[in-house]
C-alpha cells in the first residue's frame, strides 16, 4: 500500500485492462485477473468491468476476495426522447438500488441520444459526428436527469453527470447549459480530465468553475498527436480509442501539476479514479497504473508537504 495520505481516494477503472467501447481491448483477461492486479497495485476503489459477474451475489463475494470497493457503474440514459422517460426511469431506479447495495454514492449518468458511442439504436456503429439535441431535446433531458437525480437523493445517493467525448454533453457551452438549467440538488458532475479536454475544455477551467458541484473524478490523459489526427481524419469514437487517444495520468499533453494542485486547493476528498482506456496488448495496464499512481502521489505528496 501506498506511503502516501492522499486528500482523495484514488481508484482505478478497470477498462484500463478491458475495453468497454473497444471490445477486443482486454477481451482475453478473466475478472480474477483483473480485480488481483488492481489489488496488489493498492487500490481500493473501483467501478464495473464487463467481466465482473453480473449476479450481485457473486460480484459481492469477488470485491470482498480482492479487498475491493465498488465506486459506482455507468448507466446511460435516453431521457431527450420524451417517449422513453417512463421506461428509463424504471431502468435507471433499478440501477440504483443496485448500486446501493454495495455502498456507492454516485451514479455516473450519460445522455446517449444523438451521441457516437454506439448506444443510440437510430444511429449507426461508428458515427463521426455528434446529433446535437435541440431545445425541446435539452428540456426533456434535464426534465428526466432532474428525476433521475431526485431517485438518487431517495437512496442517500448522487447522480453525477458524465460529460463524455462524442456526446451531447462535452463541449464547454453544452456543460454550461447542463449547469444552469439542471437542479443542483438532483444533478452532480463527474469530472473527467481527458473527456473535458477532448470536449474543448480547459480542464483547470472547468475545474474551478464547477467544482461545487463535482462529486467524483475520473484521471484521464490525452496523446495530442492522436487528438490532432482524430480532428483532421474525423475519427469515430472507437477510432479514437484504438489509435491511442486515452492514456494514464503523466503519459499525456495535460497540465496534471495544476490539475491536482486545483484539486487540492478546492478542497476535493471523494474517489478519484484513473482511466487510461487503451489496447493493454501496446499499454501493460499494470505497468501504466503503476507509473501513473507513482506520479499522480509524487505531485499530491508535495502539495501535502508544502502545507
């Protein structure tokens, strides 16, 4: 275990080991093997793989074997469809008192409709560009995140939104409009470092702009290189992804002195947890965590000693 008090709790995705948009990335690894790396590396905390057993009994005995804490899992919602709000929020209570079951406080929430994730079924596989919604799709989204968020506070629980490349929620003026418009009591932010960056934010910016309403974290690096080429080339999400885009903390373009030092400076203390989301067969997923919590505790540790 780590030497080193951090302000936050650090934890690790495990699509850092298996793709969850990129399927053949770390489709070989078991979720022994992932969950046992995860641990000898010192994390704690960590969300669901699609590996992890789906049977809430036998996910339970998995964590408790490998001393794990479940942060949260992603649930994606259709809410700008007026038609589907009856449906998704029946989806999305049953997702919560799963979650409640194992102790998490957050729910990381995004709209899918219009989105390139492959999620969307009136879209295609590999869309290279965003349906944006218009205002009755932005009325009927924040309507349904608003009662979705309103599920969450019944269960002592969280809705934090994930702003997310490729989505109808990534640029700087579509995370403005989900702040003023959405409750503050019901909607939350995942900040996410890569995904904010990629989305045209500054990601220190968007930190101090929003950071009373973050309650949970996500570290993710960008290869500019790739996000340069993504951009020329109009790379699909998928694409992005398999030529490298996303990488751990300290292998990227991003200022992650400053990030942590906003971090620290805001007083931020729940899960923050590292992403890298690349093929594991180019990127050893145990050796770029452990270069990453490495660096992510060399910068935090000497904020600490400072103060």
């Amino acid at each position: 275990m780590s030497s080193v008090n951090l302000p936050f709790n650090l934890g690790i995705h495990p699509i850092n080991w298996v793709g969850e948009d990129v399927l053949e990335h770390g489709d070989f690894y078991t979720y022994e093997q992932v969950m046992e790396e995860i641990s000898s590396l010192g994390f704690v905390g960590t969300e669901i793989s699609r590996k992890f057993p789906k049977d809430p009994v036998e996910l339970k005995k998995a964590l408790d074997r490998y001393s794990l804490q479940l942060t949260t899992q992603w649930k994606s919602v259709f809410f700008s469809d007026p038609k589907r709000h009856d449906s998704e929020l029946e989806a999305y209570r049953k997702h919560v008192e799963f979650l409640k079951n194992f102790g998490c406080k957050v729910v990381s929430t995004a709209e899918i409709g219009g989105s390139m994730l492959n999620q969307d079924p009136r879209r295609g596989q590999d869309e290279t560009y965003v349906q944006r919604l218009d205002n009755d799709g932005w009325e009927y989204m924040v309507e349904g995140l608003n009662k979705a968020g309103e599920i969450c506070r019944e269960n002592g629980m969280h809705l934090v939104y994930h702003h997310h490349a490729g989505t109808v929620v990534e640029q700087p003026e579509e995370i403005d409009r989900l702040m003023e418009m959405s409750d503050p009591s019901s909607v939350s932010l995942l900040y996410d470092t890569g995904h904010g960056y990629y989305g045209g934010n500054d990601p220190v910016q968007l930190l101090e702009k929003y950071h009373d309403r973050i309650k949970y974290v996500h570290l993710k690096d960008i290869r500019q290189e790739v996000l340069d080429k993504a951009r020329t080339d109009a790379y699909s999400i998928r694409q992005c992804i398999s030529n490298g885009l996303f990488t751990v903390p300290g292998d990227g373009c991003l200022d992650f002195t400053a990030i942590f030092n906003k971090l620290v400076e805001k007083g931020y203390s729940d899960w923050a947890l590292i992403e890298g989301e690349q093929d594991p067969l180019k990127c050893n997923p145990y050796e770029y965590a452990k270069k990453s919590k490495a660096f992510i505790e060399n910068i935090v540790g000497e904020f600490s000693n400072v103060k």
